[in-house]
C-alpha cells in the first residue's frame, strides 16, 4: 500500500485536551483512520457508517474481509440507529457493564453497512471506558469501527508504542494517551442466540455475565485446546490466527505449578541444547527458577488483572529480543483467566502440553 505521513498526536489520558480530539475528529469525518486507547487495547478507528473508510482498516491492518469490525459509541443511547431491537436481556448488560469491555452481538439496521459486519445481518458494539475513545467519538460525531491497531495475527497493542511498529504510514493517526488498563480485548457476547452465548472472553467475566443473565452458553471456540473449523465468524478473534509472536510460543497447562517449571525447564534446556535462543514466560514467584536465555514475568501468579495487563506486551518484548522459543506457563481458566488462557493458545496455534 501506498506510505502515508501518519500525525502523531499526544493527550493526557484522563482529561484529553479537546483541541488534540478535534484534529483526530476531522481525520474520521472526511473518511480517514486514526489509532486510538481504550481500556481494553488500542483500537484503529474509521466511520463506521462509511464502507470507504472502513475497507481502509482492513488494508491498513492486512486484516481477512470475512473478520467482522466492532463499533465503539459514546453514548448508550446511539445503540438504538444500529440495531433493529434491544431485548429486555441487553438492556441489563449496558446498565451494568456500559461503559466497559463488553461486546454485544445484535441484529444490525439497514444503516450499518456490510463492510463493517463483514457480510453478516448482526452488528458487535460496544462502549468503551477511556475518556480519550468517548471524546474522539463524541467530536466525530459517528459510531467509530475499530479492530486491534495491529497488524493481523500480531500481539494487540497496549501502548502507542507497538501501534507505531506495526502500523506508522499506513494509517492517518495515532492519539498516544499512554497504557491501557485492562490488556485484552472486550469480552463479546451473542445476544441473537435463544441463550446468550461467549464468544470471545475479556475484560468482563463469564462469572460477571451469568450473574446478570443466569445461563449463558460459550462458544466451542472459547475454550478449545485445537483449531476448529468456523465457516462464518460473527465475532473478531474466533477464526484467524492472532495475538502471535514471531518466536514459536508453546504453553504448558496443569493443575500443579511444580509440574508446570519442571515441564517448561525440561523443554527450555531441550531447544537450547539445539542452540535456539530461549524466552520463558513466568511469573514473579517462578521466575528465579528457571535458566534460559530470556526470562520475562507477567507479573505475580494470582493476579490475573496484572498478567492480562502485560500479556501482549510481553509476547512483542520476546520479539525484539528476538527468541527462537517462548514457553509460558499456563495458569487458571477462573474469571480473567479465561481470556489470559484464550488468547495464548491461539497465539501459540494451540502447541499446548498438558502435565496433568
């Protein structure tokens, strides 16, 4: 594609300065694409509304077409312009988790156009929770599509920093506010179905959701431990390869931490015998008992909030070192754990080994 001068355009996360906002707004109305936080990963931004600028993203990021866009909206009442109903069920989410990691899948109105749903009669929306992706959709004054600010099957990005590797003269802007908080992306959920069903988790729990809705199915995708086949993908992050590292990632699962360092040792020691150049993916407790060439940790072994936070970081830092092998521990399926343990198994193209 051809290189473009991409602005980069610097605000403060929590009160972003409007005038900044207003640059990035105009870039979204006449039709551009603009790099943008929020709570989850950074997003790239286009119209939603405006199939022009929405093909724009899928260039940009080297992205399938037959990968659907979630649209971002500031307000929970510009829902109603994109969707044909809103059940009773879904009205419950937004009052409890609106603004925040969650996706709803809705039948989409005649106004979405199919670029943006890649084809399919639902729409994912959401409503972010970062005061600079509300202002830059409140100035556009449209709902905004935005996938990951990657390209397609890197790590997300969580910092402006990793949006500028993978994407700087490709796109228009990126607003650089610094981190994000959470570090994987929204949770999407199926409203369409007879049961509600998890398609992707993230930043809001299954626990979180069945509380609210009392039954609620996942998707055999969600916690497959091998690639399946799925012909129509109503959700992002179902089908394609993502969230990989250039390095081969394998990930060992258990339920026993002792068996977890003595597998992941045992398989470190075996490719750096080979002369490969080795990463481990540990933990602060763990960390200090292992030998390899690069040793990371994703923060303290139960706190799942922190290893979310610092996963896909992480996964790009091994990269720059540039390991041959990254072995990560596995951890917990509970709560957060279960977008943590989603997203790794598909980064390592499910090259999992079980210790149990």
């Amino acid at each position: 594609m051809r290189k473009m001068e991409t602005k980069i355009l610097k605000v403060t996360p929590s009160n972003p300065e409007i005038h900044v906002i207003k640059i990035a707004a105009e870039i979204i109305k006449e039709g551009g694409t603009v790099a943008f936080p929020t709570e989850t990963v950074y997003g790239l931004g286009a119209n939603a509304l405006d199939s022009d600028a929405v093909m724009k993203i899928f260039i940009a990021k080297n992205r399938p077409a037959d990968n659907p866009l979630i649209v971002h909206v500031s307000s929970k009442e510009e829902i109603h312009f994109l969707v044909e109903e809103l059940p009773e069920k879904v009205e419950l989410l937004i009052e409890n988790f609106w603004p925040g990691p969650l996706t709803l899948i809705l039948k989409k109105s005649k106004i979405v156009p199919n670029e943006t749903t890649a084809g399919l009669n639902t729409v994912a929306i959401r409503m972010p929770k970062h005061e600079v992706a509300l202002a830059l959709i409140e100035q556009a004054g449209v709902p905004i599509a935005a996938p990951s600010a990657n390209l397609a099957g890197k790590p997300s990005p969580t910092l402006a920093e990793h949006v500028k590797k993978d994407l700087y003269g490709r796109i228009d802007a990126i607003i650089d506010a610094g981190p994000t908080n959470i570090g994987v992306e929204s949770t999407v959920i199926d409203m369409t179905s007879a049961v509600p069903m998890l398609l992707r988790p993230g930043g809001i729990t299954l626990e979180q959701l069945k509380n609210i809705l009392g039954k609620v199915e996942l998707h055999p995708t969600v916690l497959s431990e091998k690639s399946l086949l799925v012909e129509k993908i109503p959700s992002p992050g179902m089908k394609h390869r993502h969230y990989a590292p250039n390095a081969k990632l394998i990930i060992i699962e258990g339920k026993k931490m002792e068996k977890i360092m003595n597998k992941v040792q045992e398989i470190a020691h075996e490719y750096m015998k080979e002369g490969k150049k080795v990463g481990i993916l540990a933990n602060n407790e763990s960390k200090f008992m292992y030998n390899a060439d690069v040793i990371k940790s994703a923060g303290n072994r139960n706190d799942f909030t922190e290893i979310a936070r610092n996963l896909f970081r992480l996964l790009r830092e091994f990269d720059e070192e540039n390991v041959d092998v990254v072995i990560a521990e596995g951890i917990s399926l509970k709560g957060i754990g279960l977008a943590i343990m989603n997203r790794l198994r598909k980064a390592a193209s499910y090259n999992i080994i079980n210790v149990d």
